[in-house]
C-alpha cells in the first residue's frame, strides 16, 4: 500500500510531508481492523481503500491551499477527507463533525495512535451545530464527503463558512444536473458557484468533481433549517 499511496500522490501532482505515507498506510490497518467490529466502510481491500479512500480524499488538495487554515469535515464518518487533509498538511487546523460519538471516539484514537494533535471532534447533528455562535460563519473552508444531494450540502456545510472562505462538495463526475439545481440555493445562502475541479483517481477508472462555492455575503438566519424540512423541500 505503500507504495501505491506514493506513487498515486505523485500522479496527482502532490508532496506528502515525510512520515505521511507510513501514517495512511497505519491509519488504513487501522480502519481495515476497526471495520470488522464497526461499520466504518464498504471498501475492504485494501488497495480500494488506498485508492478510493486515501487518494481521492488527498485529491482535494488540487484545489485548496489549507496551510495555516481552519477546516471543518461535515460528516466526516471514517475521518474522510479531512484525517488525510490533516496528514498532508500537518499545521491544518481540523474539525471533525459526525453524529455517531462511537465513529468520533475511534477517531481519536487513530489520532493518538498516529500522533495527530490539533484535531477537534465534535459529536452532533450538523444542521444544528451550524446554527450555533462560535460554529457559524467561522471556517475557512469546510467539506463533505457525503451522499447527500447537493443543493441539502449547501444548506447544512455553506452556514460553517465565513465570508471569503469556501465548501468543497466532493462528488462524482457526472453532476450537472444536480449542479444546476443546487445554483440558486447557494446564493440564497450566501454563496457563489466557481468554477468545478476535475480529477481522476489514480489506479482506478473513477474520475471525480469538487464542487467550490466562495461564500461571498453571511447566510441569512434561519438556515440552516430542521432536517426534516431540508430533506422534505431542498432549497431550488
């Protein structure tokens, strides 16, 4: 595995910082371990979890200068991207967002084991937290790594983000349509469409998108809503 992250972080063009390799390469033993007691992921191989794990969470990095910068994981479930954010660039300043505390504390404990310091995790709904003072409008930039339809992203990562910061959405290649749908919502919550950045996943078929919203004006109060009415009537 080793080798596959090296030469797969090459490929995309990035530097690890030294020991990052042999971290992802713990923290994968880790996870492959953790996942026969935890439902934690689907990939076991681990090859794919190299690849479609680690890879395409590094992959965000062609796009985003986080040194020195404060994140926030929305949803993070197994740590990703935000734990191979942190591996790469050591003096990110990482908060881990879940609503399951069993995946937060086996995080921290990945951390301790990887000897990780400076990660936050905070155990709680994430449209909630949103709304809280010292949580909204705060971060430089925040991701999701989530199923979730886009325009239900926007609504519960973009309140995290303070004026001049970005979300990045990672999300499949082909989204156009859900693109177009999400467009008028992120203006609505204060946020401005840039142009998408397209990668392909090193040693794989799978080409992925990260959708960039600049946030440009504070969301308006009210957003983000109950999860059930996000859910019941996404923004459009």
């Amino acid at each position: 595995m080793t080798e596959q992250l090296k030469e797969g972080l090459a490929q995309l063009g990035l530097t690890p910082p030294e020991g990052a390799v042999a971290q992802m390469a713990q923290y994968a033993g880790l996870l492959l371990e953790q996942n026969k007691v935890m439902n934690l992921t689907a990939i076991k191989e681990p090859a794919q979890v190299a690849a479609l794990h680690f890879l395409d969470s590094a992959a965000l990095l062609g796009c985003a200068d986080l040194r020195g910068k404060s994140l926030v994981d929305v949803g993070t479930g197994a740590g990703f991207p935000g734990m191979v954010l942190k591996l790469m660039v050591p003096e990110l300043r990482l908060t881990l967002v879940d609503s399951l505390g069993k995946r937060l504390d086996w995080l921290g404990e990945v951390c301790g084991a990887l000897g990780l310091e400076g990660v936050e995790r905070r155990h709680a709904r994430a449209e909630e937290l949103a709304l809280q003072s010292g949580w909204r409008d705060s971060f430089d930039f925040a991701t999701a790594r989530a199923v979730a339809e886009l325009r239900v992203l926007c609504e519960i990562c973009l309140p995290y983000v303070k004026v001049g910061g970005r979300f990045l959405a990672m999300k499949a290649a082909d989204c156009d349509e859900e693109l177009s749908a999400a467009a008028h919502g992120a203006e609505l919550l204060g946020g401005r469409l840039l142009p998408s950045y397209r990668y392909h996943i090193p040693g794989t078929e799978v080409d992925r998108r990260v959708i960039v919203v600049e946030k440009v004006a504070p969301t308006p109060k009210g957003y983000p809503r109950r999860w059930a009415k996000i859910q019941k009537s996404p923004l459009s």
